[in-house]
C-alpha cells in the first residue's frame, strides 16, 4: 500500500493506493454513527461490490446503501434533495459517515451531501474510475450542475481519507480507461515534464506508480490553494475550459468528461502555441500522446455559436473575461484572460 | 455605531449596530462582482426597502434583487434550486456578493446560497428582526429545512460582515419583537445572570445595547466553538430542543420561532429543577420574564405523542439519545443526555 498526504492543516488526510485495502485502511476510522454508501447503478453491478459492502457491514452495524442512477444526470439538485431526504428518514446523525464508492459523478454528489447534511459530516472517498482515482476524489471539490452549468452549485469540502483499490479499477472498460488517461496526461503538461514523456507513450499495466504521481501533484496544489483563490490551482483547470463547454454543448453522454478534456487540451495547447510562446512542434507531441491513450483530439461540426453560451457561464469566467490556462511549455503554465473571439473561432477550426 | 467582534481566524468579521448604518459601514467592501440582493415579500414591502436598495445601488452597478415569499415555506430546497439558477442566469461570477435583508429565513437561506453557489461566494447579513439581529445573522449557521425536520441540510458558513441597522426594526409589529425577546432572554439564562435580570423587566426603548450585548455573547461562544463541536456552542439550543419540535408539531405559521423557544425555555427550566438541582423559584422567574415580554409560557393540547417524531429527528440526537441543554443556576448550563421518556411527559403536562 502507498500513501499520499493532503497536507492542510486540521483539514490534512491521506490518501491510500493498493490492491485489496478498504478493510484494512479504514480499520481505524470512527463509524459508531453508520455509513450512508452512495454509489450508482453501473457500481453496484460489478463482482466485487458484494464483497465491498460486507466488508463495510464489518466496520460498522449501520450500512444504508443509497443507489443513483449512473450518469451526469443524477448531479443534479433534485437528486441531492432525495438523498438528504434519505439520510434523514434513516436518522443518521452528526457521527454518521457518507461513503462515495464511484466515478467523479457519485463522489462529487456524496461530497457535497456529506459536506450540506446536518452542516457536514464525515466524509470518505473511494473512488472507482481511474478518473476519480487521479482527479475528483482528491481536494475537496464536491457539488452539482444546474441546467444552467456544471458544478454551479458546491462546497469545497475535504474528505476523511481516499481510498483507490485497483482491484476495482480491473473491471473498467477500455474507454472509461482512456478517459481517465486524459487527467493523467494533464499532470504531466501541467507540471511535470518528465512524467507527461513516460504517459505519452500509452497506459502502462502497472496503474499504481501513475495514480501516485498524479496525486502528489494535485495534492502539492490543493495544500497551497485549497479553494481557488491564488490562481495556483486553477492550473488544475487546464483544457476545462472548452472541454466544459464541449462536454455541455455536445451533451453529457455522448462524450466522457475525459474525451471531452482531450479535446480541451488541444485547443489549450494551440491558443498557448499563438499566446504564449509554446514552441513549435509542441501541439502534435500533445496530439500523439492523447492518441497513443486512446483519446479524442477532434470533434467535428462544433461551432464557436454552440460553445459559446456555457463558455460564457464558466465559472473561471472574471468580471474581465473568460480565465485560461495556457501552457509556455511543457510541464509549466500560466494564466490569461486575454484572447480574443477571433482566436477562438480559430483554434476551433483546428478540433473540428 | 457600536461595533462587536466575531474572532475566527481568517473567517473573522465585524458586527455593526446603529441607525442609518447600511451605506456608511459597507462603502469599503468590494462590490465589482455585484450584488445578489435577497429578500422576502414582506420586507420589500416596508417604507425603507426602497431607500436601502438605493444606497446598494450606489455601491455596486449590478443589483439584482431576488423575493421570495414571506414564511419558514421559503427555507426549502426548493427555493434554494431556484435561486441558484437565478444567480447563474444573471451570470454572477466568483466575485459576487449575496446580501441578506431580512428575517432567519431570509437569513439562513441566503447564507447556504452564498455557502453553495461557485463554492461560495461573498455573503453580507442585513437582519431586520430582532431575533435575526441577535441570533440567526451571527455565527455562519446557514441552511434550509427538508420534510423530514428543521436545518437539515446547510453549512456553516460565516458572513464578511454584519448590519444591524436599528431603524429596520422600527416597522416591526410587536408581536415581532416580542419573540426576538426570547432569544434575548436565553442569553441571560445561559452566560449572563445580571444581563437577564434586567431583560426581566420587559423590552426596552432603546435597543441598542440589548442587541450588542447578545451578540457579544454569541461571538464569544462563535469563536470558541464554531462548529458546535466541543459543545460549548450547544449551550445556544437552550429551550431549542423542546421549541423546535413545538414549532415543527403545532405547524409553522401558528407560532414564531421565538414563540416556540419561549414555551421550550420552560420545559428546559422544568427539566433543569429536576435534573440538576436548579433551586425551587427559578421557575416562576423565568416565566415572569417571558410573560414581561409578551411570551407564551405554555400552549394548550400539546402531546408527548405529537412531539415524539420530531424530538427523534432533532441534530442534537446523539447515537445515545437527546442531548438536552440544562441550566444549573441561571447564566449556567451543563449538557445532558439522560433524560428519561416520562420526565418529558411530565414536563410536558406543566406547559399544555
């Protein structure tokens, strides 16, 4: 077992990566209160989720599994609604803990649950996709989308402990795989050039020194700028910005949230090719790297008149602009609020 | 203008009391990201609304007031989806401001949109009861009510600052103020036996110095005990446990919240007599002052049956039942969870 710390002060906890660990790495935790376990339909099908909630039920004499259906949808505030209802008809109370054991969608659900029920209360991520495993489940950004945009509504509220068995990362689809890959992949451009060459290459069999590097870096970010004030962990948004607006333009569904970063990322990398001084050459390592994980680089017929209604509701959006984060080289970034419609409609041009 | 202190780190914030204050005691803070004003139909309907939404007009260029309907039927989750979609339909950014004017509801409302909407946002309390002033806009507990029972669901989530401007309260009808008196009346009987004496008397003219000695007390709890965890701040539901499943039994609308605290207050003085050896006589002090007060002291029908589910549901249930707030002598309290079923039947019969 390897473990990564979130260091922030009363709020630090640890994250624990390996093969078969649930049991053991929560062993020490407090669940006299019970465990409110919310995890979606896709989740509660795998062989192994059986074995996972007995090994729970010994943890703790009260375990309420709480299922929605899986997909973007159930990240919505009528959902949230039933489930606080739930845990209260249930009579969990302030010492009783929620548990996500899914993707970014049930744990960014069950954290802002956790984080709104009674005020908060304890807080423990498993995550099940490698997309959660290196991103989501990770620094404390829970919440919903509106019909208005995704994650408009939330709370910044870390978790006890993450715990990432890659045991259920084995019976992951391919593609779900490669999505996650996108995040990883990010990592590198963001802040490590020599881990962004070794994941170039295509997902490695061995997911346990990948999953580790990437939380080291996310958890460096989230310890000096927890709730995205410094513009430090904005860096974590790189190839979000148009990804968003992508994924909700195109509609959730037809394309993974990973994929749809994919496709972010390039953009990113081309407006920092014309911004930034990214040099040349840079743009089509970025593309074969993204292709060599079995990820998107382009997604034909997007118009900048589709995109532009939910780029206008990012929540990076200032008084002064849309906020990107574009990348000078590889493994560095930096902010900008100054680009152009034109621009835009350009490096678009370049992803359809 | 009299200034009062919350100390909580970085989450610190100033409490002004005076006339005529609003403009003059918020022209430093930042309003660029715009105002999200909320309020509710009957204080849009007081002759100085239109006044207050001039001055905030003159602070920032972007005022966009939200009503809701008057009533505890506006702390849902409802109302709260709705208003989340509004902020984002009139595309406030991070930047934002959410300003509270009015009562609790209005109050706790606001906070958990402030608390929730981007992750938070800036959050400004304008109460414009009595009880808001001294009890609801101090202190971060923000939230809604679900089915299921009273603020279940919300944050702690601290203001940046807090106007109490006297010359609101001056449109209040009496009965208004007279359950603002409640919450007033409980700060004597938990942390100040001198302050309570004079309280005893009955509402006086002049406001002021009642108000800031009441939040002072609050502060001081606040900042010692945020998230009510250590249990001092649990000293604050004094007569809460009792008032809230009164008031969730009989029906909102048919008593005000301060009302039901009044009837709660007895119970808890009853319970203290019984339990820990507050002296024969404090009883009947206690109700004097209520009455004084234009309080209830009793309310006729009520049932151990009607309350029981309530009482059941209540946050301050333990894994080991009911934490009750007892009063050893006033301006004393100790903490108690074992209290037996038919001590609160009999209790009961001395307040129907």
């Amino acid at each position: 077992m390897q473990t990564v710390n979130v260091e922030l002060g009363e709020r630090s906890y640890s994250i624990h990566i390996g093969n078969g660990l649930v049991a053991s790495s929560l062993k020490e935790v407090d669940f006299k209160g019970g465990i409110a376990l919310v995890t979606d339909t896709t989740v509660s099908r795998q062989p192994w989720f059986s074995k996972l909630l007995k090994e729970l039920s010994g943890l703790s004499s009260k375990v309420v599994c709480l299922e929605v259906e899986a997909g973007e949808k159930a990240k919505s505030l009528s959902v949230f609604s039933h489930l606080c209802s739930r845990l209260a008809e249930e009579r969990f109370s302030r010492s009783a803990t929620v548990v996500a054991v899914g993707g970014g969608v049930v744990g960014d659900l069950a954290g802002y649950l956790a984080a709104s029920y009674l005020r908060g209360i304890k807080f423990i991520q498993i995550p099940t996709t490698l997309l959660a495993a290196v991103d989501s489940s990770v620094g404390g950004k829970t919440g919903v989308n509106l019909p208005e945009g995704k994650n408009l509504v939330g709370a910044f509220y870390q978790p006890q402990r993450v715990v990432i068995d890659l045991d259920f990362l084995k019976t992951l689809p391919e593609r779900e795989l490669s999505a996650g890959m996108a995040e990883v992949i990010k990592y590198g451009l963001i802040r490590d050039a020599a881990f962004f060459e070794e994941v170039a290459k295509g997902r490695p069999t061995d997911l346990a020194p990948l999953i580790k590097r990437c939380v080291e870096i996310k958890a460096e970010v989230v310890a000096v700028d927890e709730r995205e004030e410094s513009g430090l962990r904005a860096i974590l948004n790189f190839g979000h910005t148009l990804g968003h607006a992508i994924e909700q333009s195109v509609g959730y569904g037809k394309l993974l949230h990973g994929e749809a970063i994919s496709i972010g990322m390039v953009a990113a990398t081309l407006l920092s090719e014309r911004n930034c001084g990214l040099s040349e050459g840079t743009v089509s390592r970025v593309r074969l790297a993204l292709e060599a994980n079995g990820l998107p680089v382009h997604y034909p017929g997007l118009s900048f008149e589709q995109l532009q209604p939910a780029l206008l509701r990012d929540k990076k959006t200032t008084a002064y602009g849309i906020q990107w984060v574009l990348m000078p080289e590889i493994g560095r970034t930096e902010l900008c609020s100054d680009i152009s419609e034109a621009e835009i409609r350009q490096v678009l041009q370049k992803i359809v």
